[in-house]
C-alpha cells in the first residue's frame, strides 16, 4: 500500500515538473481599437450623459479595453442616427445609442427611413408601462439580418 502511494506521488511530481508546450494567449479581439458610440441626441443632454458614463464603464469591462469616441448625430428624428448605423462597420466598432421608436419609423412610413431595423442586433431596456419615458436601446449592425 506504502509503494503504491510513493508511485502515485512520484508519478505526479513527474507530472507537474514536466514543461508542457505553451499555446500564445490569443490577444483580447478590442485590443488597441477604437469603438465608436454614435448618439442620436444633441451633446450634453440626457442620452449624452448617459452614453459617456456607459463608455467609461464598457471601456474598463471590454476585453482589451478599446477607446470609446461618443459621436453625436442629431436631428430629423433620429434617422440620420439610424441610416449611419446601417452603413457602419459590422465587427461591432460601431454602435448606436437612440431612443428605441427610431427603430418603428420605417414601418410607419416616415420620410427618409430607408434603413431596416432587422439588420441590427437591439439591446434594448424597454420603459415601464406606467412610465411616460422612452426607452434607450444600444444597436449594432450585424452582417446577416435578425429572423425570429
């Protein structure tokens, strides 16, 4: 019984005495990139503030820790917001923060929408029923369109 157990041991400090071959750690896919955070909201409002304090926090808890640039897009809506974030980039260094009924305006027909909401992936906090707020929702474009 003493042996067998002497060998187990033996065996194992063998084990761990041994130098495996070292794999190179694959760097973080955001190392050294800049992601840019288009607002569709004037600088300095609600959305704003809100958009920078959520870059200081996705910056410190994004693997690589990319640079986060707010970009304002304002005006008609929100759709210049969503037709920017139709022709951007589709590795997720671009990404939208709009109010989520930008998201409805071509299915109601509004002038200049001619984007299609199913080609962006949503992450969306939607208001409370009893709360007379809009919910914010952070959009970025995928390659292929978003079926249910």
């Amino acid at each position: 019984m003493m042996l067998k157990a002497s060998i187990v041991s033996v065996f194992i400090i063998a084990l761990s005495a041994m130098r495996l071959p070292a794999h190179a750690a694959q760097p973080a896919y955001f190392q050294s990139k800049t992601v840019t955070l288009q607002v569709g909201a004037p600088a300095g409002g609600r959305q704003d503030r809100i958009a920078r304090t959520l870059a200081k926090y996705l910056t410190k808890y994004t693997p690589g820790a990319p640079v986060f640039l707010i970009q304002n897009k304002t005006g008609g809506q929100g759709i210049p917001a969503m037709l920017a974030l139709s022709k951007g980039a589709t590795d997720g260094s671009f990404l939208s923060m709009v109010i989520s009924s930008y998201l409805e305006a071509p299915y109601f027909g509004a002038p200049g929408a001619t984007y299609d909401p199913r080609t962006s992936s949503t992450s969306a906090r939607p208001a409370p029923a009893n709360s007379a707020t809009r919910s914010l929702c952070i959009n970025a474009r995928v390659s292929k369109p978003w079926t249910n």
